[in-house]
C-alpha cells in the first residue's frame, strides 16, 4: 500500500519566479518525513508538488522528476486526478466541507472518485476511515450532523478521515496542528505515529519539537536571501538533524539562532 517517492533535480516556478532549487531527496515507505525551515523558504511549496497540488495556481510549473514507486507523477499523459487520489493531501486548516454531515464529508473523495457506492459498503468504508483516524467512537452516534460542528482538533481528524478515505498510499499534511490548541496537537501527533505502519506520511511543520516527536526523517530547507529559491539544506535521520546536524545552518535554526 505505502509507496516510495524519488525526487530529482527537482525545480519549482511560479511564473519566472523561481521558488525552489534542485531538490533531490528518497522519502522512505511506511515512514514519517518532516519538513523544517523559516517561513517563504519553499517546505509548502515542495510539499505540493507531490501530489500536483501547485498545479491549481496558474503559471507553477516544475521541472525535473517526483518518482512514486518508479513512475514519475510529472511523465506524459499521467492524469494529476489521479496523483491526488494516490496521494493525499491535509491542509493547515481543518476544511470540512460544512453543508455536509460527518458521514458525507468521509466519503465526499470517493463519491468523486468513484460516482456509485453501495450503502452497506459507504457505512463502512466511513467506520474504518473514522476509526482509522481515531475519530470513530467520538462522532459514531451523530454521523448525520454536520462536519462544521466539531472542534477544531476533530475537524481535522475528519479531514484526515477523508484524506484516508480514498485509500491513498501517500498522505502529506501541511502544518496539520498550527491551528490546533496542544490536546488535539498531540492527538495528530498520536494519530500521525499510527499511520505510518500503513502510509507514507510527510508533514510540514514550525514546530521543532513536533518534528523531533513524530518523525524518522527531517528535511531542513532554508533560502540564501528573500526572492532567491527555497533550497534543501540538509536531509537525515531525525536524530542526526537534532543533535549532531552536519551543516552550520541547520546547527543555527534549530538552537534558535536564526528563523
């Protein structure tokens, strides 16, 4: 289920800006990777590209390769519809879509992706997202109600509901907790642990600490000065990047010296 992703000489553009430099970096299956760096550095950026998701902005564009398992999301003729549905995307702030009940927004990727489902097989297809997203035994006696009226920490595991819903083989999560108060942080971060024994999991997050809990790899992206591309400094295991970090300026972001 959980798949590899390869990237080379990756560039990203919007327009003739040029917003991130030849990255070049393997994201491991089954396997939490988080994105560090000061803000306008490139991390959500990048975090876009893997799933095509830039694409909605008009004039980004990339060149060089995303490889999923072998083939690359950016080769001809590849549908981007079909990337999202391979790897999913939660964004910063939770986004149920309001006028639908808890149940209807779990299944609102699917019914897209798919048109017809049985009712039998919607009812638990939306259990065992909901339960995949540790949301089950929360909302299971009003799945008719609307998403919009849960917290700001369940709203988000709905999301994740969704996201989980479609059966990805990827989940990416941009600043998944920085709206969230520290009960819900932790349960994502819980939850984000759990995950990645089936999925490939990559967040974007401020939050060093979270960094340091949740993940077994750290990229640190980083830009030589405002307008030049965001770039990869340094990529390792986490506990190399928190404690021993083999360039200067990861060494300075993470011990609060700049950022």
């Amino acid at each position: 289920m959980s798949k590899r992703i390869d990237v080379k000489n990756l560039d990203i553009y919007y327009g003739a800006f040029h917003a991130v430099k030849d990255v070049t970096m393997s994201i491991e299956p089954k396997s939490v990777t988080a994105f560090i760096g000061p803000s306008g550095c490139g991390k959500s950026t990048f975090l876009r590209t893997l799933n095509r998701m830039h694409e909605v902005i008009p004039g980004a564009r990339v060149e060089g390769e995303v490889n999923l398992d072998g083939s690359n999301l950016y080769g001809k003729g590849v549908d981007p519809v079909d990337v999202r549905r391979q790897v999913g995307m939660v964004f910063q702030r939770p986004n149920p879509f309001p006028t639908m009940s808890i149940r209807d927004n779990v299944l609102a990727g699917v019914k897209l992706n798919r048109k017809k489902i049985k009712k039998a097989e919607a009812e638990e297809l939306a259990e065992r997202s909901l339960r995949g997203a540790n949301l089950w035994n929360e909302v299971k006696d009003r799945l008719d109600k609307p998403g919009s009226g849960l917290s700001g920490g369940q709203q988000q595991r709905l999301c994740i509901a969704r996201a989980i819903a479609v059966q990805p083989e990827v989940i990416l999560m941009d600043e998944p907790c920085s709206a969230l108060d520290p009960i819900s942080t932790l349960a994502i971060e819980d939850l984000i642990n759990e995950l990645k024994s089936d999925y490939t999991v990559v967040i974007v997050t401020h939050n060093m600490q979270q960094a340091a809990r949740v993940s077994d790899k750290t990229g640190f992206f980083n830009l030589e000065e405002t307008g030049k591309p965001g770039q990869l400094v340094e990529y390792d295991d986490t506990t190399q990047i928190f404690n021993n970090p083999s360039v200067k300026a990861t060494e300075d972001y993470i011990s609060g010296r700049f950022g």
